[in-house]
C-alpha cells in the first residue's frame, strides 16, 4: 500500500519527503490538486493541496490563500497545519522562491456535494449542517474575509461527528476599507448556480452578502435534494431567480431594466415564489433561511427558532470557540435544549453514514 501511494505520489509530482506516505487521491482545488496521505511523524490522516507557482500571477494567488487560511482558526474552518515547500522544507514566508508549495490540512471523510448526491438529507441533519455552516460564515466574516467560492463541493463533513467545516479558500479575498478589493471573478471559477444576483449583475462589486446567498441556496439544496437556481448560462440564471425572488429596491429595479429589459415583468411580480418553488420544505421558519434581500437577515438564522444557535450568536465580532467537552454537535443540541419552541434531538449518525454508504 506504501509502495502504491508512493507511486501515486510520484505521478502527480508530489515532492514532500518520506515521512508523507500512502497517498491518495481526493479531488482538485480551485488553486490546485488535492491528495489524502499519512504523516508518520504526527501519526494522523492529513489532506495536501499542491499549488504550482509558475508565474507571478499563480505566486500572488498562492500567498493571499496561504495569507488568509493561517489566520483562521475555528471548529467549523477546515484546519490548517503547516505550509510546506518542495522536500517538506518550511517556506519561513519566503514563498516566491519556490516553484511548488504543499498546503497540509486536517482530513475529512466526505464532502455535502457527494452526501447530495446520495438523497435528500433529513431536516434534523439540515439544521444542523446549517446552524455550523453559518457559525463558521460570522467567523469568516468577523475576520474581514469573502470566501466568495461557498458550495456544497467546499463544505466538508466528518461522519464520525457530524462535524461541518468550510473550505478551499482559494478565491477568498480579505476586506480592507482602505483598498479596493473590486475585481472580476474567473468564469468558470465559481459556480455560477450560487451567485447572488449582485454577483451576476456586478461582478467587479460584492459584499459578504453574496456568501450568505450561497448559504441559503446550499440550505434549499440540503432540503430537497436538488439546486435552487439551475440555470445553462449567467442570463437564464438570472431569470430564474427574477421568477421568485421579489425585487424591492428601485435601484436594482433601474439596474435591471438597463441590463436585461426584455426579461423583467412589468409589473414586478413573481412567478413561483419559494413556497411553490419548495412544496416539499413544510415550516415557516424556512423560508426565511433561503435566499433573501439583507446580510442581517441571514446572519440571524443562528439565533433563530429553525436554528439552535441563540446561547451563541452575540453581537461580538469574533465567534467564541466551544469550552466545553464532547462532540460539537452534542454542544450544538445541548445549546438548544433550555428552548421548548426549537428543541431538537440530535440526528442519527447511522443515518447519516448510510447515505455516505450507499453505492
């Protein structure tokens, strides 16, 4: 098996010294190729994203993911254990030195996209899943960074505890009020089916919001089983959420009809509001989840009665990290429990595993 790994390693030019065994493939960044390995010095299962640095362009884009995941730090935020250069050498920030960089990060099982593809999940494990995605987005946010990259493919999840972790940092930007971080997302880059419609009408102008678009639309996903808005290209996206989504503001109202005037309703009125859209989603506290018009709005959804997240969601800018013992998510229910109007019991991981199970 060693001697396998090893080979895989050497095929897809990984260069980490030998105390990095048994490789495996996991999947692709959106800087670069992922593989699962064994570091026999820490004893522990890690994930590794190779990033080639060929140009100045790919250099650039490298530091400001390295820059920005080695100051996160959270329950709900993929780990990062250390930054490494070829031979496992420590770059000690000299990054621009080296043509390859190694990202070593904690190992999970699975990811929301490939438990999706298996069926639609169980409300009690959405709430969950969603009370953790959102904690982690305030974290993200209170550090002044856009992921800006939010899908199901970048939510991480760990059988074993239920546990959500956001990841792939690799389009995130860092918010500074003294410089202007407006600049055009990559076609093809980011999945054009959780932009927000600022996005696609603006793509050189966003905000935090567009990442709580992407939470909502991953939340309608997780209750049914398929994507909210689907559409072919960037204009029939936009129809799409034209056909539900009410337009309020007369700003985007002038906006739209220079844009795309031949698609807009004269009389402003939606087609299939969400709850045609979801006949399935039956609760009322729902549908105020899913995509909406305010930041304030979604970012409320932790204290919420369709989320357990009262005792933690604070004004504070920071998310404090859990103090007590256990499984997050027996800390996330035990929260919960002194609220009679959201008490939730705590989702089955057997039915979890046999989604993740299934063939």
């Amino acid at each position: 098996m060693a001697e396998k790994g090893g080979c895989l390693a050497s095929v897809y030019g990984y260069d980490l010294g030998g105390h990095f065994v048994d490789f495996q493939p996991l999947g692709f960044g959106v800087n670069g190729l992922v593989l699962s390995a064994v570091d026999s010095r820490a004893r522990r299962k890690v994930a590794v994203k190779k990033i080639t640095l060929s140009d100045a362009r790919s250099r650039k884009h490298a530091l400001r993911e390295i820059k920005i995941i080695q100051r996160l730090d959270h329950d709900n935020i993929v780990k990062v254990y250390e930054v490494l250069g070829p031979q496992g050498t420590d770059l000690q920030g000299e990054l621009f030195k080296f043509s390859v960089a190694y990202i070593v990060q904690e190992y999970m099982e699975t990811d929301l996209a490939r438990l999706l593809e298996q069926g639609t999940l169980t409300e009690e494990h959405a709430k969950l899943f969603m009370y953790q995605l959102l904690r982690g987005l305030k974290y993200i946010h209170s550090a002044n960074v856009l992921h800006r990259d939010l899908k199901p493919a970048n939510i991480f999840i760990s059988t074993e505890d239920l546990v959500l972790k956001i990841g792939d940092f690799g389009l995130a930007r860092i918010v500074d009020q003294h410089y202007s971080h407006k600049g055009y997302l990559s076609e093809g880059l980011v999945t054009k089916w959780y932009r927000s419609p600022r996005l696609l009408l603006s793509p050189n102008n966003y905000t935090k919001a567009i990442d709580m678009w992407a939470a909502g639309c991953i939340l309608a996903e997780m209750l049914t089983g398929r994507m909210l808005f689907a559409g072919a290209h960037e204009l029939e996206q936009m129809q799409l959420i034209l056909e539900t989504v009410p337009v309020i503001r007369e700003e985007d109202k002038d906006e739209l009809l220079k844009v795309m005037p031949s698609f807009v309703s004269s009389t402003w009125e939606v087609k299939r509001p969400l709850r045609k859209l979801l006949p399935e989603v039956n609760s009322e506290g729902t549908a105020a989840r899913l995509p909406g018009r305010r930041l304030e709005a979604a970012l409320c959804a932790l204290a919420s009665p369709w989320g357990p997240g009262q005792a933690v969601f604070s004004e504070r800018t920071r998310v404090p990290r859990h103090r007590s013992g256990g499984p997050p998510w027996q800390q996330v229910f035990a929260l919960a429990a002194s609220r009679p109007s959201s008490a939730v019991r705590p989702p089955s991981r057997q039915s979890l595993l046999v989604l993740h199970t299934q063939p």
